[in-house]
C-alpha cells in the first residue's frame, strides 16, 4: 500500500477517536473571556509617535522580546488555520475541531494584544508594523501530511504553553509591585492553559495513529523532530528576539529537549519500544533517537555555556561592586 493511500486510511481509523477527543475537550476546556484578565484602569494615553518610552513600563529587553514574538505569532493565525483545513480536511469531525481550534486561537491575540497596549510594554508602532510585515508574509511550518501535522502540532502546541508561561512568569516577577505584573501574569497563564489543552488533543490523536499503524507515524515523527522549528520566522528581528527569549530561559533548546523530546516523544509514545515496524519505519526510529540524542548533548553544551556566561557575569558585577566599596571607604577614611 502506498503512503499516500495508507494515511488516508489512518485518517478514517482515527476518526472515532477525533470524536471521543473533540467531546473531552468540551468537557474541560471552560469558556473564558479575556475582557475580564485585562485591568483596563490602569490604561492611559499614548505619547505621540516617536516619543513611546520604555521606562514608562519598566521591563527587561528579553522580556519584551517574548511578548512581541508570542503576540505577532498569534496573529499569524489565518495561516496555521489554512494549514489545517488543508491536511484535515473539511468533514466531519475535522472540520468541527479545526474550526473551534481556530476560535479559541482567535482570542489568544485578542487577549495579548488588549495586555500590550493597556500596559504599553511594547512600543504600539513597531507592534503594528510588525503585524503587519508578518502578516503581509504569511510564512507558516507546512507539514506534507495529517500525520506529520498531529505531530508536528502537538510539539507545537506545548512548545507555546512553555513559552507563554514562562513569559507570564517572568513578567509577575519583573512586575511584582505592579498591578499590571499580575494580570499580566493571570492573562498569559490562561492563553497557556488554552494551548495545554490543544497539545493534549494532539497528542493523543498522535498517540492512538501510533496504535493504529506505527510505520507511519514514527517516519512523521522523525521528519518532524528533524525539522522542527517554531512559528515566526516572518517577524522582523525574529533571529535577535529568538536568541534573547533563549537567553532568559523562556523557550530555549534545553527545554526542547528536556520538557518536550524527552516527555512527549520518549516517555509518552515510547518510540523505543515500538513493535511491528516496517524497514523504513525502524530505520526512521534509529535516526529519530540519534537526532534526539543530538539535541540533548547540543543543549546541555549550550546551559552549561549559558551558566559559565551568567557566573562571569556576576563576578563582575561583584568585583566592581567591591572596587566601588573600597573607593568609597578611601574617601570617608579620616585623614
Ligand atoms: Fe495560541
Ligand atoms: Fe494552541
């Protein structure tokens, strides 16, 4: 059987399970509305163009960088549901998820967007520039088949949960004697829970098409690990703003690995233990673990260099701190 004829199947197999996982979601997912996250009274006017001051919102760089990538990701929505209408198809049980995924995903920008503009934490020009040059792009991950995109959307799902709630965590942090640091925070937390949710779908859609025919799920596996990447290369600065939100520990290589690879793909799907694989299928598997183990050495080198930078770092700043205390205790030492 051709692969092409054997993911249509896979398809129609998985159908009853859609259904049993589209009716779980109902029953968990709560309806919530973002109007009431945004503390609304705390929203002023905005200086004129030009004269947006960031030390109006005090926050660190790498914390406005995560807030700008996450926002104008959601934003790019049309184009992710495009995606899926595409690999999905437009009957039945797929059309039903697709479009109240999309519903869902609709207020996540909704909800950012009230967020940034009420605390001006982001400059208003450059975030609707940004839309409107990421947007103007289009530019999404396109999977070649429904497989490859139950996989590739569950990774993606709960790389986003991760990425937003670290962001919200660091911004309670950073605004801890704000009121704007909470609600940030509760507003973030939520869009995370919605996109908990979503990957929990995806998963276990994945899960069960391993049940059903494993020999092409694990290919789709492996393609996916391989080539993963998070949404947003069309975002201007994208690469600088990838690195600084890496850099603070919101969503970066070690937590690729550690939070996702390992968990969902090792532990969950339990890929190494696979049985009734086809060549092609087993020969993707040994490759799919080399890649991970890959990823895990890779990102271990990049944590322990991330520590060693950090340290260094706070060793200068202690020094100078001591080089300050000494010049000030020569100063005031009676003569
Ligand atoms: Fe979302
Ligand atoms: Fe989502």
């Amino acid at each position: 059987m051709s692969t092409a004829l054997a993911e249509r199947d896979l398809l129609h197999e998985l159908t009853p399970v859609a259904e049993q996982l589209v009716h779980r979601h109902y029953d968990t997912c709560k309806p919530w509305y973002p109007h009431e996250y945004i503390p609304w009274s705390e929203a002023r006017e905005f200086p004129p163009r030009g004269q947006w001051n960031p030390a109006d919102t005090p926050l660190p760089d790498e914390l406005r960088s995560a807030l700008f990538v996450n926002l104008l990701t959601e934003d790019n929505l049309p184009y992710y549901y495009h995606t899926l209408d595409r690999l999905f198809g437009r009957e039945g049980v797929w059309r039903e998820w697709s479009h109240r995924w999309v519903a869902e995903e609709a207020r996540h920008s909704q909800a950012l967007r009230d967020f940034a503009l009420v605390s001006q934490a982001l400059d208003p020009w450059e975030l609707e520039d940004g839309r409107m040059a990421q947007m103007s792009g289009g530019q999404v991950p396109n999977p070649r088949s429904a497989v490859d995109g139950f996989v590739y959307v569950s990774l993606q799902e709960l790389a986003t949960r991760i990425a937003h709630r670290n962001t919200g965590k660091s911004l309670q942090l950073a605004m801890a004697d704000h009121p704007l640091g909470q609600a940030g925070y509760q507003i973030i937390n939520r869009v995370a829970t919605d996109e908990n949710f979503h990957f929990l779908f995806y998963r276990d859609l994945t899960t069960a098409a391993l049940e059903i025919n494993p020999s092409v799920v694990l290919p789709a596996i492996e393609r996916q690990v391989r080539d993963f990447a998070m949404p947003g290369t069309g975002i201007p600065g994208f690469r600088r703003h990838a690195e600084a939100i890496a850099k603070a520990g919101i969503y970066n290589l070690d937590q690729h690995h550690g939070q996702i690879l390992q968990p969902v793909v090792m532990t969950w799907w339990k890929v190494e233990s696979l049985q009734n694989l086809s060549a092609e299928a087993e020969a993707a598997r040994e490759a799919l673990l080399r890649q991970i183990q890959r990823i895990g050495t890779l990102a271990r080198r990049l944590a322990e260099r991330a520590r060693d930078a950090k340290d260094r770092a706070k060793d200068v700043k202690e020094r100078a701190r001591d080089a300050k205390d000494r010049a000030v205790a020569r100063r005031t030492r009676p003569s």
